[in-house]
C-alpha cells in the first residue's frame, strides 16, 4: 500500500509534465508538415529553374535567329538596290549619280533569300519562347515565395531533423500520457484497498460487537 502511494505520487509529478508534452507534439507535427511542403517546393523550384534555364536557352536562340534573318534580308534589299544603280542614273538612296563601289552579293550558302514569310515564322517562334521564358521565370519567382513563406513559419531546412523532432516529442508524450494511465490505474487500486480497509474495520467492529454479547451471555450463565 505505501510502495503504491509513493509510486503514484511519483507519477502525479511527471504527469504534470502532460500540458506541456502535448502542446510539443502538436508543434512539432505543424512544423514537420510545414517541412514536408518545404521539400516538395524546393524539388519542384529545382525542376522549375532547369525549365526556365532551357527556355531561356531557346528564347536567345530564336531572338538571335530572328535578328540574323533581318540582318540578311537588309543586305539582301541592299543588293537589290545595287542591282538596279545604272551609270550616272541618281541612286535612289542618296542620289549620288556615282557609283565607285556598289555593294555586291555574298556567295555564303546560308544567304538565300529571306521571304516576308520567313520573317513572320521566325518572329512567331521569337515572340513564343519569349512568352515561355517569361512563365518559366514567374513559376521559379512564385516558389521561391512559396517557400519562403513556409521558412519564415518555422520549416526546417532539412526534412530528417523536424522528424526526429516529431518522433521525439511523440514518444514523450506517449511516455506522459501512459504514466497518466499507471496513476489512474494506482489510483484505482488504493480506492479498493482503501474500500477493503473500511468494509475491514466495520468487519472488526461488528466482530467487537459480537464477542461483547457473547461475554455477556457467559457471565450471566
């Protein structure tokens, strides 16, 4: 009877601890989910700034195509125009009617033609990975804010320490909640020896009783 009275006292003292165990728990799970979306943001921030760094790569490209077509179909009309200068005929440019040096056209294989429609297509292509990149770099933009806001409440950098903090503070809790249990249990036990205790001393009171008469009945025999 003592050893459980100690024993529950003991236990009252660390159940006091549940409040305070509990609320840990609590924390520590908000904190690790927060560091689980942290995570998911940070992989998809990863694939998101490779995407932005390939269209980006696509969008110099087209915007470099574009400007080379236009530098070609320049010189094209350039010749043309040096096509048509006729000898002491005013250049419709500058109206020079001398013509020492006309500009004349470049064999490279890549300088065929450029069309009006070539121009279109190119500038289509140009335009669209310019939108691309610009969506790409948004998303990065977005993430990073995402996650940004998820650290600034508390998510941890690396996934492994917000779950050995959870796993910790559960399995204090645990700890608590069962010592609670064990003091509840206790406290069940000294209730009926205390019972037994009572319906013992009424036992022996009613005994005590019992002999009283029966001395009485032997003297007066």
């Amino acid at each position: 009877h003592e050893r459980m009275v100690h024993e529950r006292d003991e236990l009252s003292e660390a159940i006091s601890d549940l409040p305070e165990a509990a609320a840990a728990e609590a924390e520590t799970s908000r904190v690790l989910e927060l560091t689980r979306r942290a995570q998911g943001t940070r992989e998809d921030l990863g694939k998101a700034t490779q995407e932005a760094e390939r269209t980006e790569s696509r969008r110099k490209e087209a915007s470099g195509h574009y400007d080379d077509l236009m530098s070609r179909r320049f010189r094209q009309a350039v010749m043309v125009l040096a096509d048509d200068l006729e000898a002491e005929q005013p250049c419709p440019v500058c109206g020079s009617t001398e013509h020492p040096d006309p500009a004349r056209a470049e064999t490279s294989g890549r300088d065929h033609m450029v069309s009006e429609e070539d121009l279109e297509r190119s500038a289509r292509e140009r335009d669209r990975s310019d939108a691309l990149a610009k969506e790409t770099f948004a998303r990065c933009a977005e993430l990073r804010r995402a996650l940004e806001e998820l650290e600034s409440q508390g998510a941890r950098p690396r996934l492994s320490e917000a779950e050995d903090a959870a796993r910790e503070a559960r399995e204090r809790h645990r700890k608590v909640h069962d010592q609670k249990q064990r003091c509840t249990d206790i406290e069940g036990r000294l209730d009926d020896l205390w019972q037994e205790i009572r319906d013992a001393e009424s036992r022996s009171q009613e005994l005590r009783v019992e002999i009283s008469g029966l001395d009485s009945t032997i003297q007066e025999s």
